[in-house]
C-alpha cells in the first residue's frame, strides 16, 4: 500500500501529466448545439483511458437506459444517437462509503466572437491552458479521470465503492445525460461535480428560466401617414420594464443563506435582441420582426408554478399598459427546461470532510458558497444523493478565449484525491 505522503504528492508529481490530459480532452471537439451534439469522440478517449487504467467502462446511449423517457425529469426535444454516456466504478472492499465522481464533457459552441487562441489547441501560457470547455469543464473531468487512474496505479483499495462518470448534455439546459446515469443505477453515498467551482466547496447552485418573447408590428419605410416604427417601441417598451422585474424579483426572493451575500442573488439580463440582418444587402426598413432572450435566475426552493406565475403576470401587465403598441400579444416559448435551485444542507459530513481535505490541500479553509448559475447538480438531489461542486478557476466561461488556471487544477486534483481516499476508506 502506498504511504500518505505518496498520495498527498503524487499530483503535484505528476502536473505534467494532468495538464497533457486536459489538453487532450479540450483538443477532442465536443460542442452542443441541440438537438444535437458531438460528445462521442471525447467519451471514446475517456473509455479508451479507463481500460488501460484496469477498468471496463459502461459506455452507453440514453436509448438503452429502460425507463429514461418516462421519467418525471426527462425533458423531450434532444436526439442522442451517437452521444454515449460513459462510467466505471471501482468495486471497493466493503465497509466504506460509496462517492460518484461526475462531469459533462458536452461543451457550448465555439461562437462567432473573436478567439485569439486556437479554441481547441489547448495552448499553455503564462499558467493558463486555453480552449473551449478548458474551465468549463474539461479541467474538472481531467482532474477525476486523473485520480481514478492514479488510484490504480499507486494500488490504492478502496473500502467503499467509487464511480466515475462522463455524462452528454448538460449545457442548453439538457441534464438528461446526468438523470440517465441515475436512472441506470449509479447511486452512491455522495458525488462530487467537478464544475468550476474557483476552489470553493459549492453545495447549492441557481435556478434558471429562459424565454423568448417575438415581438411583431408593421414595417416599411415609405408609407402614407406616421412613420412606421416597427417594433422598436414595442422593444422600447419592454426594455424600460425589465428593470420593474428585475426590481421585484429582488424585493420578493428570499436569498438562500448561501447566496445571502450575493450582490444580486437572482439576476435578470437581456441576453440576445435579434432584428433584422445586418449590412447592404438587406433594405433600410423598420423591423417587423424582433426577437428577445430574457434569463433570470431563482434560488433554492422557488418552485416552477411560481416562477412562471410571477414572470406571467408582469409580462401581461406590461403589454397590457400600452394596448396601442400591442394590437396582438407577443409569442411567448419556453426553449429551456425548467431549471430548479437546489442545495445540499451546508451541516451534511460530504460538506464538511471535503472542507477538511481542501484545507490540508490549500493550507486555509476554502469558501462554502453557492455557484452562481444553473447546472446539473439538482438531479443528484432529486434522486437523494447529497452532491457538491468542486473544481479549479479559470476565466472567460462560455466566452472567446476560455482559459483554466492551472495550479487551481493541480490544487483541485490533489484536494479530490485525498478525499476520495478519506470518504471512501482505505482497506488495510
């Protein structure tokens, strides 16, 4: 059996390594644009590692989980052929506590904005590794595929079962990758979500709520009359009164104790405005046409009749304070599940024996917060599994240019593999 300090260095030992694995994996494309996306080249490497390190993963499509579609949190609209998951759990001795480490290897696009880094070149500098997925969350799966090898390698028994899982589909509110892996039975004591979580022990995350509102009216430029004004005072308009949403979602929401620091514990942003297209080739006219992306985020135990009850109500007074501009209502479309906030107890012993092992790691005790958006960690809860976030820093998330900090990674990895050892047990 190896010694304490053995394992207590080995990431530091092996840095090199570990970031060679995170460029593989933000090398290897795996961008979502529902309803598809292009995961299956990433869970092949994963699995391919998995059995040299001793493993026989259960690579696996969504169609073959029986009982996946009738499930109350499986959300129709995604095609996932071609998009397995993939696990492995190492069979512990007896005795201990079981833990899934888990991670979605799906990431957002690319984008149109301006990279000026290769987006899948893994490019080191100055102590940042960029790419797409590199934060988000490529570093973070990097780090549990590394301590699961560096377990069979250091010949580590474990008393308690460990399970380690890639899942498809987080990103665009998917999450059915990440309840299909419940629904298989890959159940455990606890899970760790290694999700950029800036070395800080996140055990609650954000809702969300996505809509998109078409705005519609006559254009034209030469007309008999008025000067047409499309809809930009109907945009006008709504623009004006999402500061009252925004003003009333905080004046209403209760912030949960670990969002009660936030500065905006539920923020409300305009994230896209579409009109017509751009350019020369297009005539200069009103717009007829507008499109809007409204996001707002909710907190642990807003439920989702009054979410869309409170958001149903502003939006109808709104356009019905101006019934000259409105002539028809808006279209209103949900393209997002419905994404709840939840939260593991801050007392529960996977909060507290993670805090621990950080500690010993970083030499300070590391901050116990929540994340401050969506992600897949509530459908660990809604199955009973207590789960937390935990994962290094980086920058630039979802945006041009992504980067992970590496030292946050080796800190990351060390801190999971020790606790790994401690949750589970050790076997004599």
């Amino acid at each position: 059996m190896p010694t304490i300090s053995q394992v207590s260095g080995y990431v530091a030992a092996n840095r090199d390594e570990l970031f060679s694995l995170v460029q593989k994996l933000v090398r290897c494309s795996s961008e979502n644009t529902p309803p598809i996306g292009a995961e299956s080249d990433v869970q092949q490497l994963i699995a391919t590692r998995l059995r040299a390190a001793g493993s026989e993963p259960d690579v696996y499509e969504l169609s073959e989980v029986s009982g996946l579609t009738q499930h109350r949190l499986f959300h129709p609209g995604r095609d996932y052929r071609g998009r397995p998951n993939v696990a492995a759990r190492r069979k512990g001795s007896g005795g201990g506590r079981s833990l899934i480490l888990s991670g979605h290897v799906d990431t957002v696009p690319r984008g149109t904005q301006p990279w000026t880094r290769d987006p899948f070149s893994g490019h080191i500098e100055a102590g940042r590794l960029y790419g797409r997925g590199s934060n988000d969350m490529k570093a973070g799966v990097a780090a549990s595929l590394f301590v699961f090898e560096a377990l069979s390698r250091l010949g580590v028994q474990l008393a308690g079962d460990l399970i380690f899982e890639t899942v498809v589909d987080e990103e665009f509110g998917g999450v059915n990758g990440t309840v299909a892996g419940r629904v298989r039975g890959y159940l455990a004591d606890g899970a760790v979500l290694t999700e950029p979580s800036f070395l800080r022990i996140c055990a609650a995350q954000r809702g969300g709520r996505t809509v998109h509102i078409t705005f519609r009216a006559a254009g034209g430029v030469l007309t008999e009359g008025q000067f047409p004004a499309g809809v930009v005072d109907q945009v006008t308009h709504f623009l004006n009164a999402v500061r009252e949403f925004r003003a009333q979602r905080r004046a209403n929401c209760r912030p949960h104790p670990l969002y009660a620091n936030a500065s905006d514990p539920v923020p409300v942003a305009v994230t896209k405005i579409i009109t017509a297209p751009w350019g020369t080739r297009e005539p200069i006219t009103t717009p007829e046409e507008c499109r809007v992306e409204l996001y707002w985020q909710l907190m642990p135990g807003e439920t989702q009749d009054e979410v869309d009850r409170e958001f149903t109500s502003w939006f109808d007074a709104t356009v019905g304070r101006a019934p000259e501009l409105f002539p028809a209502k808006p279209q209103v479309e949900f393209p997002i599940r419905w994404l709840p906030g939840s939260a593991t107890e801050i007392s529960a012993p996977l909060v507290h024996e993670l805090l621990l092992c950080a500690r010993s790691v970083l030499g300070r005790d590391p901050a116990v917060a929540g994340i401050e958006g969506p992600c897949d960690m509530f459908a660990f809860h809604e199955f009973g599994v207590p789960a937390v976030l935990w994962g290094p820093c980086g920058g630039n998330t979802h945006a041009a240019d992504e980067y992970v900090d590496l030292d946050s990674v080796v800190a990351a990895t060390q801190t999971l593999l020790d606790f790994v050892c401690h949750w589970c047990g050790v076997a004599d």
